[in-house]
C-alpha cells in the first residue's frame, strides 16, 4: 500500500497486563529524519525501530513515541 500524504498522525495500543502505546506523526520534509522516544530501559531498540520505519518512509519528519506500562502484579516488600 502506497502512502500519498507525507503529513499524518497513527497511534496504536496493544497488550493486557503490559500495554504498549506508539504514537506516530510525520510533516512534509525533503529528507528522511526520525526522532524516537521511548523508556529509557528499552533504548536498545531504537535502532530496530528506525530501521524499520525507514524501510516504510522514503522522505519526511517523523516522530515515534513508544510508552510501556506494566500492570502486573508485583511482590512488594517493606523494611522496618
């Protein structure tokens, strides 16, 4: 599927009890140029974020958020 319009917004939310959100813009832009922000524990992935979103985009600035939420239960312990 061919993309037409190089200004867009996309975002999307998956998972139960560990939710992952990404968020997506992009503007007209002559170059290809991405800006990721994602939690500071998954940085490594950033490059295989890039990759792929420049396998998909040609030209145009887009910005890539990815936010991480973990609602499973965890054993707490309190020292007195």
């Amino acid at each position: 599927m061919a993309v037409f319009s190089m200004t867009g917004y996309g975002y999307g939310q998956a998972g139960d009890q560990v939710v992952v959100t990404v968020e997506m813009r992009s503007v007209n832009q002559r170059y290809s140029d991405f800006s990721i922000r994602l939690p500071r524990e998954y940085s490594f992935l950033e490059e295989t974020i890039r990759r792929v979103a420049a396998s998909k985009v040609r030209r145009g600035r887009v910005e890539i958020s990815v936010t991480i939420e973990d609602f499973r239960e965890k054993a707490r312990t309190v020292k007195i």
